[in-house]
C-alpha cells in the first residue's frame, strides 16, 4: 500500500533529521500533490524531527494552503515551481547543513572523491548564484529551477542546497549525499587538495552499480530505522551525526 503524501513528507523530515541535516525549524522536503493541486510540506515553525502527518499542509502554485493547519514556509517557491518544470521530479528538499555553504562559498568544482559525489559529477553540480537571501517569490523559484536544469541537485552559496529526485526516497538520499560528499571534500582541501578522482566514465558506471534504485532505498530505510531508534545516524568514523544549527 502507498503511503499518503503527509505520511512521506513526516518520514522525510525524521530521515533528514537523523542523517543530521537539521536546522532547527527550517529546511524542508515536499512532495508532488498527485491530483496536481501543488506540493505536500510540513508547516513552518517546526523542525524536521517534529513533523508528524498533522503537521503537513498542501500548498499551492500561489503559495495558499489548501490543506492542514499552520503557515507555510517562506520559501515554498522553491518546491512549486521545480515540481512545475521537471514532471520528472516527485519530491525536492532544501537544506542548510553548514558543510554545503562552506564547499559552495569556495567556488570550485565538487570532484568524485568518494561514492558520495557520484550523483553530482559529469556534469557538475551548478550554483544558484543570483541571490543567497531566501527564494521567497515565484520569480526566484522559476530562477532557481532553471538552474537546477535536469541535474539532481543545486548548490546555493551563502545558503545550502536542493535536492531533486522522483520520489522523496531519492530527493532525501541525494539530500544526505551531497551533504557528505562536500564534507569529505572539504576534508580533502585541507589536506592540501584531492590529486584523484573517478573518471567520467567510471563515475556513469558507479551511478548504476552504487546508486541504483535498491540501493537507494537501502539507504533511505536506514535513516528511517535511525529515526525510529530516537538517535541520529552514525557517520564513517563512527561518530554520532548531532543536528547542528543552520538556516531556512
């Protein structure tokens, strides 16, 4: 049985938040409405630990809240008019781990370090660059889907990021990857800078065998155990994922 828009939009916010990509009461993930009426996403005011299905509206184009209880985000431009442009896009999160400010603010190309970077390379992964304040009018979130284009996810300097994919698995998953690929990047640059990467024709390869739908999924039920257990996911070197503090 599927599960209903509200219900997967409350397990994407338990999932960002165990994967650490918290920010107290803002960030957010959506998903397409299937009648075509906008996008599910949690109200405002609430953080991504804290949205159950009754805290989850439907908002339209316009920015009206068809459905639920509570106000809608600032910036629910940025999910309406992606879901408008890619009919390809079932779900989109944004999200301001302070690991993709700082890999964005150094202006430079997001290498295939690690298998983390794979669904952002060959092309690169594109910058908004327009404006780091938030993308609160219709015209930001067109600005902003245009440059997004096709490509799974977009960096926004001076703010954090958005993610796309079919479904919200997807839209999560790439959410949490591209978070860790520019922390082991980051990673890299201090050490003086990455001197190895996969190829591009390594990097279309990995795309399938690593990140694959079943794969995918893996990943995403994973964070959703994690939430379950109360406690945040562990990262590579075994230390506890705490939400930090970032921004809308």
């Amino acid at each position: 049985m599927t599960a209903s828009p509200r219900r997967l939009v409350a397990d994407a916010g338990r999932a960002l938040a165990a994967a650490g990509l918290g920010d107290m009461v803002w960030g957010h993930a959506s998903v397409r409405d299937p009648g075509g009426r906008g996008v599910w996403m949690k109200a405002s005011g609430w953080g991504f630990d804290e949205a159950d299905a009754e805290r989850i509206l439907l908002v339209s184009p316009e920015g009206e809240v068809l459905d639920g209880e509570g106000k809608r985000h600032l910036e629910y431009p940025i999910h309406t008019e992606i879901i408008a442009l890619r009919p390809d896009v079932g779900a989109v999160v944004h999200t301001h781990a302070p690991t993709l400010a700082a890999f964005a603010s150094l202006g430079r190309e997001l290498r295939p370090i690690s298998h983390d970077a794979i669904p952002f390379s060959y092309p690169p992964v594109p910058r908004f660059t327009k404006t780091g304040a938030l993308i609160a009018t219709p015209r930001l979130g067109q600005d902003l889907a245009d440059r997004l284009g096709d490509a799974n996810a977009v960096l926004i300097p001076n703010h954090g990021a958005v993610t796309a994919g079919p479904d919200i698995e997807t839209a999560v998953m790439y959410a949490v990857l591209l978070e860790r690929a520019c922390r082991t990047q980051l990673m890299a640059e201090a050490a003086g800078g990455p001197a190895v990467w996969s190829s591009a024709d390594e990097t279309r390869f990995k795309r399938d065998q690593i990140w694959n739908p079943t794969q995918i999924h893996a990943g995403w039920s994973y964070l959703k155990r994690a939430a379950d257990r109360g406690g945040d996911a562990p990262t590579r070197d075994g230390r506890e994922t705490a939400g930090e503090p970032d921004r809308e």
